[in-house]
C-alpha cells in the first residue's frame, strides 16, 4: 500500500487553531471596547433567534468551529447544527438556528460567517475537482499554499469537500523542491544523489524525527531529471506542470523503471484541465487551487422574527 500524509480531522489542535483566529477577530472587531451600533438600539435583556441560511448551493465546512467561535466571544448564544461539516446544501437550505441575547448574536454574527463562508468555499470547491476525476478514482491532494494561522482549518475544509492532504509544514515530510535541487547541483548532488543524501539524513536522525517513516517527495520537472529521480526510489516523484503527453511518458517510464514509486502531477491544475490530467495514469493530483483561489461560500443570517 502506498504510504500518505497525515489526513486532518477535527481534534483539539484544529480546535485551538479556531480559538487563536477569532482571538484575533475579536481584536479587530472589539479591540478593548464595544459593539457601539449594537449597544445603542438593542436592550440589554433581549432575545432573539437566526437562521443561517445558503444563499447558493455549496459544500459545508466550519460548523465544528461555531461553538469554540461563541466560546471564544464569551456570547451567551445557542447553537444548533441543521447539516454537517461535509454536506451538500441547495441555496435557501438552512445550515444552522442560533438563539440567545441579541446583543451578543449580533456581535458574533460576522466572525461566525466569514470563518463558515471561508471554509465551506474551499469545501464547494475542492467538490467540484473532485468531481471532475470522479472516474478515475486519482485522489485530489491540497498544498501549503494557505492563509498563515489557517492551514489546518483550509486543509480539514478540503476534507469535508473530498480531497486529501499533502504535508501539513516542513516538519511531517520531505520535499525537495527545485530550489533545493537548484543548491544541490552547486555540492554537485543530482536529483538520485539528492534522494539518497536525504535518505542517509533520516537513518542518522532516527528517534529525533516526529515518525520514523516520512514519506521522501521530489519535484522534478523533465523526464531526464525523473530518471535519475526514480533509481532512488523516493516514496513520490512530482512532475511540476508537464504537459500530458510528458505525463504520460513519465508514467509509461516509472512502470518500467520502478513501478512502486507514486506520481504526483502539479502545476497549471485548473477544473478545466484536472479531468485531462487525471487520465494520463499518474497516481495524484495536487493544486494550490483548492485553498488559494476559492472564493468565500454565500451565506446569510437571516434573523427570525419572535412575538
């Protein structure tokens, strides 16, 4: 079985990620002071209840985030999950009811929506390249290309919407990239001699490590580098933006030279092109796509109206 990065779930390291961002949302929101608009048209002891609604169809990601995000704020505010973290919802489709002080609902309100609009955004869209390859069953990974303070939250929305995980950091794999390769060539190191240099390092570096098992990666970007690349044996190679017809020599070349090593393709991976890729016969697909590019899913408060 080919070996994987760690696949995010929500646990409490993605919890206390949530917490430090709304931490910094209430400072810009609040800084040391108050909600002034709210404080001067809503009584102290008044009540109230929302819906969060979909304005458009979507996938949903960010709920288990909503009751450390109230938490957090300190509102005195109820929360109830209508969907799940994962769900597909039709625009109108109510994803959640709130109910508690209106002072504080309020005051919640935008943080609340823009951390489950930002997620349940790159949840939609992973979705959607996901479904592109859907028959060929080639896994759609994300990258490190994320908002700093948010990774984990981005990559355990590319969860919810179907896609998988790359490394988390530089800590929990190797990747050497072409600029590692780009120095490596001045110790006159080529990529097979990069791979195993890398190899002896992990050997040597034994309990220090956080696994004795990291997955070796290395980026290549010409069939000629791929080669010396492949007589290493590195866990997975990463063709960076060749063409199809050049993926698939790479593949017809690794079947023949070391069948056991994983192909990665990334690089110009766009809903357009993903599908193309996909049937070239490599075995993984990543793109910076899924985090860097997705727009913030529609969603709205509605508030409800009480006797």
């Amino acid at each position: 079985m080919a070996k994987d990065f760690h696949q995010l779930r929500w646990d409490a390291t993605l919890e206390d990620d949530c917490r430090q961002i709304i931490r910094l949302a209430v400072r810009e929101d609040l800084d040391r002071w108050h909600d002034w608009t709210t404080l001067a048209l809503v009584d102290a002891d008044q009540q109230g209840e929302a819906l969060l609604v979909a304005r458009e169809p979507g996938v949903i990601a960010g709920l288990l985030a909503a009751q450390t995000t109230l938490d957090e704020m300190q509102g005195n505010v109820r929360w109830k999950n209508l969907v799940h973290d994962g769900d597909q919802v039709d625009a109108g489709e109510m994803i959640a009811h709130i109910s508690g002080l209106a002072r504080d609902m309020l005051t919640c309100e935008r943080p609340l929506l823009n951390l489950i609009g930002h997620l349940s955004g790159i949840a939609t869209l992973t979705n959607q390249f996901t479904r592109q390859v859907k028959d060929t069953n080639v896994p759609i990974y994300d990258t490190r290309k994320t908002i700093p303070g948010w990774r984990r939250l981005e990559k355990y929305a590319v969860r919810c919407g179907g896609g998988h995980n790359h490394r988390t950091g530089l800590y929990d794999a190797v990747l050497i990239k072409d600029n590692h390769l780009a120095i490596a060539l001045s110790q006159n190191l080529d990529p097979e001699k990069a791979v195993r240099q890398t190899r002896d390092f992990l050997a040597k570096a034994g309990s220090s490590l956080p696994t004795n098992d990291l997955i070796v990666e290395i980026e290549v970007d010409s069939l000629q580098q791929l080669t010396k690349a492949l007589s290493a044996h590195p866990d997975i190679v990463l063709l960076d933006n060749m063409s199809c017809n050049l993926l698939r020599e790479a593949v017809q070349l690794r079947n023949r030279l070391a069948p056991q090593v994983q192909l990665e393709a990334s690089g110009g991976v766009e809903l357009q092109t993903v599908a193309q890729i996909a049937a070239t016969g490599i075995d993984r697909i990543s793109t910076g796509q899924l985090t860097h590019s997705a727009r913030a899913l529609d969603i709205g408060l509605d508030w409800q109206a009480t006797p």
